[in-house]
C-alpha cells in the first residue's frame, strides 16, 4: 500500500496497530522503502485519523463486504476518504457504525468467496477513484 500511495499521489492513513513494523532497516529488507516518496502518516485511532484527514465527513466511504452500494456506482472525486478495515476481520461494527449506509462501499464479487486481501483491495479501490479523477497527476 505503501507503493500505491508514493505512484498514485494517494495520502496514507495507517491506523495502530500495524501488522508490520515501519522502521527503517526492516522495511528495507522487505523492499518497502517506497516510504521515503509517499505521504504516509499513522495515527493511533481511527477516530483521530478522520480528525487529522478533516474534508467533508460526506466524502469518507467505508470499503466493507456488507457495504449497501457497489463500487462501480459510486461517483467519487479527489480528495474522498477511503477507509479499509483490518486484513484478517474488516471493520469493526463500531468503526462501520460511523459511516451511513450510503457511504459504504463494496467490491462486487462472486457469491460463496472470500473478499479480496486488503492489499488487492486497496489497489481496485484507488485506482477506480483515480480512474474517475482522469489520473490526474499520472502519466
């Protein structure tokens, strides 16, 4: 994710814990060094992330399985939020209590399947809100 965020301009939100530790050598090791060009801030909990991220609390967008609109039907522009859960269990019912209905978002796939890893997720999520910026930034 950290990659993603330095190639697609996106800000990185991590919220504690983290499943990896950010210091230096061992994100070298693991090739993670993408660091160094990508906006990436950590926070200790969500609520203090969506304090520090600020913005139009109606542009935030819960990436969740029991999300009630399809992504692909959701027009977003720069700036939205996009919040994923942990990769083992998603979001909380308390950390999805915070976002309405309508602002939770899923990644259509097929019945009888495990959700993509978070990861993957992240990837098609930001990509289709960069799609619909018209890759600004990219080249």
């Amino acid at each position: 994710m950290i990659r993603l965020a330095a190639n697609t301009g996106a800000c990185l939100h991590l919220v504690r814990p983290l499943g990896f530790a950010l210091d230096d050598a061992r994100m070298r090791r693991a090739g993670l060094d993408y660091h160094e060009w990508a906006d990436m801030r950590v926070h200790d909990g969500l609520d203090e992330a969506l304090a520090a991220i600020g913005g139009d609390p109606s542009r935030r967008f819960a990436l969740t399985t029991r999300g009630s609109v399809p992504i692909g039907e959701r027009a977003f522009r720069a700036g939205d939020v996009f919040v994923f859960g942990r990769e083992t269990a998603g979001l909380s019912d308390a950390q999805l209590a915070v976002f309405p209905p309508a602002q939770r978002v899923r990644l259509p796939m097929r019945p009888q399947q495990r959700s993509l890893n978070l990861s993957n997720a992240v990837a098609v999520t930001v990509f289709e809100a960069w799609r619909q910026a018209g890759y600004a930034g990219g080249v």
